[in-house]
C-alpha cells in the first residue's frame, strides 16, 4: 500500500538543476543553488549560494555571495 505525502518541493530564485536530478518531496534549496547532473537531493539546503551533488547530495563548493549579487546588478540590469 502506497501512502501519499503531499510536500512540496521549493526551488530558491536563480537556481540551476542538472540533468536527470532527482529531489524528492519536501526539500527546499535556497537561493542560487545549483545541483549537478545526476544528483539525488535527500535534504534540504535553505541557505543558498552553493553547489551541491552526489547521492545523496551534498556540498561540493560555495558561492560568493557579494560576486553572484554583483553580477546580477551590473550583467543583467534592465
């Protein structure tokens, strides 16, 4: 008997998915996450600006916040 959990999965702004990534219900990634190809994502990652990857997923990198946030406001201004 399958039982049915409604969760939601919550995907932070300007975050990248890889390709054939599983993240299963209930995890939340923050902010500028991005999770390499392959990965399954078991826990959430509120807190952003990182690289994540494996299985199950974990951090293999940090982003430097101040450079992402600089990038956006110069690149990509309108």
């Amino acid at each position: 008997q399958r039982i049915s959990r409604n969760k939601k999965v919550v995907i932070g702004e300007y975050s990248w998915i890889g390709m054939n990534s599983v993240i299963l219900p209930g995890v939340k990634l923050g902010t500028r996450t991005i999770v390499a190809a392959g990965s399954i994502v078991t826990k959430s990652f509120t807190d952003g600006y990182c690289v994540i990857g494996g299985v199950p997923a974990q951090i293999i990198n940090h982003l430097d916040k101040n450079a992402c946030d600089e990038f956006s406001r110069t690149k990509y201004q309108r």
